[in-house]
C-alpha cells in the first residue's frame, strides 16, 4: 500500500475495518503524537484497553513477548491492539530485525499493530531515513499502512491555529498565524504550547504581532533571519540586544553565528537569484528547502532587494572567518561572546 496521509487513514477506517498494521513516522512529532493517541483510541477505545490494549517500548523491544501479544485473542471486543513506540532499526540487531519482520507479515486478523516513533531520530539528513528505517516503512507498506508527518507549510497551518485560538476565545489575524508557525519553525508541539500561552495571556482580545515577540520562545534557527537581516541593515540595537538575550538563555557563540551564517546563505541565494531572474520557487527546488522553511525564501528575497552583492559576500566572509576562529581556539564563553560581537561590528560598518 502507498503512504497514506492521516486523513486518509481516518477515511479508510470509517468505511472500512482497520489495517493489520500502521507505521506513523515523521519530523512533526507534536502532530504525529497527537495522531497516534487518537488513532489507538479509535482502534481501542478505553472500556477495552485493560485485556486489549498492549503497549511497547520501542527502544527495548522484546520480540518475543511482542509476538505473544499480537497472537492474543480480542476479550469482548473486536481488536486486539498492540502500539510500539520509539522503535528505531538502527539500534535492532539483524536476527531481531529478522523475527520482527516474521511476526509483523503474519498478524491474525483480530490483532493491528501501530508502530510509531516520537522520541528517537530516524532520519539521516532533513529530508530522508536511514537506510534501515527506509526499508522497515518499505516493509510496513506492504503489509499495512504508513503515513509520514512532515512539517507542513506556514500558510498551511495558519487555519489550524486560527480555530486553536477562535476555540480558546481569542482572534488571531492570518499573518499572525503564519508568523507564529514561522517562529514556532512549524512544529506543531511548539505551535501547541504558545498557543495556549498566548490564549492565557490575551484574555479574549485578538493576538497580535507584539504579543508574540513579547511571549513567545521562538527556536534559536528563527532569530537567525532577524538577526541576519537587520547586519545586513546596519541596526545595531537589536543585533546586540538578542545577541546577549541569546547568551542569557545559555545559548554559546558558535551557536547563535552558526544560526546568522545558516540565514545569510538565504538571503545570498535570494540576492544571486534576483540578478539572475530566478523565482522563488527555483530556489526552493535547487536548493532542496524542507516546507517548513520554504517561508525564509520568501521572506529573503523580500529583504534584500537593496542589499549591494559585494557588501553580502564581505559579510559573510567576516562570519566565515569568525566561525573559523572560534572553532580552533577554545577563549571561554564571555570571550567567545565577545568574538561574536565584534565580528557583528565590523559587519555593520561595511558600506
């Protein structure tokens, strides 16, 4: 069977009985978690869990008495349901990987099985599994259902948080939301708690841009941009100020430059693209940009119209040395620190 989304697995199941087994995996844990409970749910509801229900840790899996369970007849219900969580093949042995395998292509047909991870990695890169895990959803895929939970888009996820907030007694305007989810990266677990936060806070009013950069804790990637762009602007102020916010929150140099320099090739590949007569959607393509960040192309090529190129490249020749300097000496962190923020100096005195 071809991967599934999680609405078309929800469809299925309302036509249909349930799949042997369903392999979640994904990037977007908030979403992935939020999914698997409900699906368990479904498949188990709680008056049936107490004989029913049989949960593993992934992690330690112990093959055998997971066939046991999955060979276990349904007590006045309909399923049997058995849920591995965190399982990740890297970590299996071969002759393990192998006895999985026998019991998971050879389920009766009162048990499903749902393997789901939310707390390992599996993935090699941004965009691709490791080899083993690639194989083990190429194997669950033909014998059930697999569904990823990438992250998805900014505007995508605007109308969910919407209607979070219009639930909670709150407004929120569309380009709140999509800058909300760009602060939060699209991490629906990031996305969930400042929500409620910002609910709390507001008190029924309409949320807006002020109250979520005066509340909310965006991931260190996204002040890269801000930071980026406002060196490339030569506004001293909030350079410094989020430079020793950042230190404050215990964040080290190498860090927060590595966010500024990840940033500026953003906004270069925007710059060059520009002279060139390349889109936006071409970059995203040649670059291979993940969903979740294909905003930081839009919001680059919206940034440096007026950006000189020869002033971009002496920029990031500055922080490129900077990374260099602070990755073979070993000054403590307020020198570190110190590094950083002469080299954010000297960046802004170009012209």
């Amino acid at each position: 069977m071809p991967n599934l989304s999680s609405a078309d697995i929800i469809k299925a199941l309302r036509s249909g009985p349930p799949e042997r087994l369903y392999y979640l995996f994904g990037q977007d844990t908030g979403a992935l978690e939020s999914f698997a409970a409900s699906l368990i749910n479904k498949l188990c509801p709680k008056n049936d869990r107490t004989m029913n229900l049989h949960r593993f840790d992934g992690s330690a899996l112990d093959v055998n008495a997971l066939y046991e369970a999955c060979e276990m007849l349904p007590m006045f219900a309909q399923h049997v349901v058995v849920t591995v969580n965190d399982l990740n093949m890297d970590t299996l042995n071969k002759t393990a990987g192998d006895r999985l395998r026998a019991v998971l292509s050879d389920l009766p047909e009162t048990t499903t099985v749902v393997i789901y991870s939310t707390g390992v990695d599996l993935y090699k890169n941004k965009r691709s599994l490791t080899d083993k895990n690639k194989r083990f959803a190429d194997f669950c895929a033909k014998h059930g259902a697999v569904c990823e939970f990438a992250f998805k888009r900014a505007y995508e996820l605007s109308k969910n948080i919407i209607a979070a907030f219009e639930k909670e007694g709150c407004g929120i305007g569309r380009l709140e939301a999509e800058y909300l989810a760009e602060c939060c990266l699209c991490d629906t677990a990031s996305i969930r708690q400042e929500i409620a936060k910002l609910s709390s806070y507001a008190q029924g009013r309409t949320i807006t841009r002020g109250d979520i950069d005066a509340l909310c804790i965006k991931k260190v990637e996204s002040d890269g941009f801000a930071l980026a762009s406002n060196i490339l602007r030569s506004r001293s102020v909030p350079v410094f100020n989020r430079i020793r916010e950042l230190a404050d929150q215990n964040f080290e140099a190498f860090e927060i430059l590595g966010t500024i320099s990840f940033s500026l090739n953003d906004l270069y590949r925007a710059r060059l693209a520009m002279s060139s007569g390349r889109q936006q959607a071409a970059v995203v393509q040649d670059f291979k940009y993940p969903r979740n960040r294909e905003f930081a192309v839009r919001n680059a090529f919206n940034e440096v119209q007026n950006v000189p190129l020869p002033r971009m490249r002496r920029v990031i020749k500055i922080f490129s040395d900077t990374d260099l300097y602070l990755k073979t000496r070993s000054g403590g962190k307020r020198a570190d620190m110190l590094v950083l923020e002469e080299a954010a100096a000297k960046a802004m005195a170009l012209r």
